[in-house]
C-alpha cells in the first residue's frame, strides 16, 4: 500500500469509528455490565495506541453483545474490531470481524450500521488493492443509502473517489472529491470535508497540475488543525510535501517533511518519524 493511501485509509478509519460506539445499556445484568465495561476498556486502548488490547477488549465486546442478541452493539463492536485489526496489519481478521454483520441476514440490523460495516469492508478492500471489491461494497452501502435519510453520503463519495483514483482515473476522483465536499459543509461535516479536500489534492497532483493541489490541501489542514486531529495533520502535511516536491519546490517540500517529523515524534510514532528523516537526509 503507498503511504499517501495509507495515511488517508487511517483518517477514513477514524472518522469511521467515531460513528461506531454502541448505545449505553442498562445495567440491569451481569452480561451488559460486563459489555459496557469491556467497550469502554477497548476504547481507552485504542485510543492510547494500544491495538493489540484494544482488539482483545472489542472482540470480548462482541462475544457478551451476540449472547445478548443486541444487534447495535454487535455491528459498532464488530466494526471498531475490524478497524483496529487492520491497523495492526491483520487484513484476514479484519474481514473475519465484519461476518458478525455481513454474514447474518437474520439479525435485523438497522440501515444505519449496514452501512457503516459496507462502508468498512469497502475501505479495507481498497487498502489491500482489491479495487473490484472495493467497488461491490461501496455499492452496496450506496444502495442502502438510497434507501434512507443517510449520513453518509459524503463518506460513499470519498471512497468512491478514492477508488477512481487508485484506478488511475484522477480527473473523475476530483469530480467525486468536489461533491463530496460540498456534501459536508456545516459543522457536522468538517471532518469528512477535510477528507474530499485531500483527495481532491492529490487527484490534482495525479494529473500533473500539482500548484492546483496546494490549495484544498492547505484548507485541509485548517480544519484538522482545528478539530484536533494529528493523524489527519500528518496525512495532510505528506501530501503537500508530495504537491511541493511534484511542483518543483524542494524547499517548500523540504519545511512540509519537517513538520510531519515533528507531529510523527509528538504522536509517538517512532517508525514513521525514522521514515521522514531518512527522506529528509536525501
């Protein structure tokens, strides 16, 4: 996977995921205690970067929330499960998490997080370059969609852009990437405004006009820098180091490279800060 695809994947993840925590339940049983104790461990984990745990505690989630029959919690589980699975490299798992939905036409799952798991297996296909599958899930979260007051129509055309420009089709990956931002004007919507903003940046660079690119990617970072997100930061910052550098501004991709090596060290990531100083000692 190319690392400005996986630095959008991880923003997509996380906008994601948000959407994913199951209602609070009454604490009337043992078993739902145990549930809402287990989601809230899970989550803390994740949130500190602990994924191997944050797995643990999710898949331990969905266990007590299938004995119950509790179809929401069963989809947010099983879909905060798959996320933090792919995070840690475990593509199989992370297919594996989703049958809890996906594989049970009986359980009466709202529309809501049908969608939201199609959503999920369309992302993690097109992270493993499985654009055809990609494409069958995002259309079937498309066709659900249609069939209600949906939330995520911004979210369906970043990924179908995503996917155009994976395919090597950078003109209609804009085209999808526009839409996708005017979709998510109001304040509901910055995130995934930020996310077709990126895209529509580097469906810019791809087609070789990367001066076009710097201005959605600039007002991304805006946004992200205002919603406080460092893992979208440094996707946004990677992107103009890449306009910079595709526009002849070795200087200008110089300062962008520093800067996401200083986010990369603030977030802990050891890893990809060492990749950013090895680009920059060239």
């Amino acid at each position: 996977m190319s690392r400005p695809l996986a630095l959008w994947l991880a923003a997509a993840l996380l906008a994601l995921a948000a959407g994913c925590s199951s209602p609070v339940l009454n604490r009337g049983s043992p078993a739902q205690a145990r549930l809402t104790e287990a989601e809230a461990r899970a989550a803390a984990l994740a949130r500190s970067g602990d994924y191997g745990g944050a797995a643990r505690f999710y898949g331990e989630a969905l266990r007590i929330a299938t004995s119950l029959e509790n179809a929401d919690a069963i989809a947010a589980n099983a879909i905060n499960l798959s996320i933090v699975n792919q995070w840690l490299g475990r593509d199989a798992q992370a297919r594996d998490a989703l049958a809890a939905v996906l594989d049970a036409p009986r359980v009466n799952f709202s529309e809501r997080r049908k969608i939201q798991t199609e959503l999920r297996r369309a992302i993690l296909e097109l992270a493993g370059g499985n654009l055809g599958a990609a494409t069958l899930w995002a259309g079937e979260a498309e066709r659900h969609c249609a069939q209600t007051s949906c939330e995520y129509a911004a979210t369906l055309l970043n990924v179908r852009a995503q996917i155009e420009l994976e395919s090597g089709r950078p003109a209609e990956a804009a085209r999808l990437a526009q839409a996708a931002a005017e979709r998510s004007r109001g304040e509901a919507g910055r995130a995934e405004a930020a996310n077709a903003l990126r895209i529509l940046g580097r469906s810019r660079i791809a087609a070789g006009e990367p001066s076009a690119a710097f201005e959605p990617l600039r007002s991304a970072l805006d946004i992200d820098r205002e919603l406080g997100d460092p893992r979208k930061i440094l996707a946004d910052l990677a992107e103009l180091a890449r306009a910079a550098d595709a526009a002849g501004d070795a200087d200008g991709a110089r300062r962008y490279q520093e800067r996401s090596v200083a986010v990369s060290r603030a977030m802990h990531e050891a890893k990809s800060g060492a990749e950013m100083e090895v680009l920059l000692r060239r």
